[in-house]
C-alpha cells in the first residue's frame, strides 16, 4: 500500500527541517526537542531501512512557486497558491503493508507548529 505524508508548515525564516525554524517548536523545551527528534530518528531510520521509506523531498520556499490556472489556456502567476499560514513544506511517498504502519511513520513527522497529512495514493485511472 502506498501514502504520501505532506508535511504543512510556514517557518520563518524558510528553511528545513521545517519544524526547527517554527516559533511553536522553537519554544519547546530542549528535552522535548531531543526526544521528539531521538523518535523521528527511530522510527524514519527503521522505515528507511525497511525499504519503506521510496521517496522524500524537500521543497523551497513558497513565494518561489508559480502556480498555473486554467482560462482558456494555462495561466502562470506568482505563488505560493495557499492564502492560509501554513504552505507545503515537502512529502515522502512510503510503500507500507497497512495504514496503520503508515500512521505510525506519519506521526513521527509531527511537531508544534507543523501539520502532518497522511493520504493513500491511487492508481491513474482509479476512482476515490
């Protein structure tokens, strides 16, 4: 089974990991920070090593983006697209036997000031 975990933020300044640049994270303790980052760690390494883990990447900062509508042809304008606070900070596309191992890879990404979204994958020409 295939998912995808988007990882939303908006740090400031924009850099990665995403959430050592949020004023949410930032204001964590430093034993919280070490624990969560020692669990990342443990649970991002296994799935690595699992051949779970096919692809991650990071993305750039938003207002580099151009985003494309369509009017009769594509029409370019500046981004980032997303009006809210929090913007598109990178994905990993992971190849798990369940949801619930994708659960537990997802919620190894979450930290304060960063929202995790864990989305199964379909097929091309597969409905939802």
């Amino acid at each position: 089974m295939k998912f995808i975990v988007l990882i939303h933020s908006n740090p400031k300044p924009w850099a990665h990991p995403t959430s050592d640049h949020t004023a949410e994270y930032q204001a964590l303790p430093q034993q919280t920070k070490d624990e969560l980052g020692a669990h990342w760690d443990k649970v991002f390494g296994e799935a690595d090593a699992n051949g779970e883990v096919v692809y991650g990447c990071a993305l750039g900062d938003p207002t580099s983006s151009q985003v494309f509508h369509y009017a009769g042809a594509p029409v370019p304008s500046d981004g980032p697209y997303a009006e809210g606070k929090e913007h598109l900070a990178g994905f990993f596309v992971l190849d798990v036997e369940s949801r619930e191992r994708a659960a537990e890879i997802a919620a190894a990404f979450s930290c304060p000031g960063d929202t995790i979204e864990l989305r199964p994958t379909m097929q091309p020409g597969c409905e939802a």
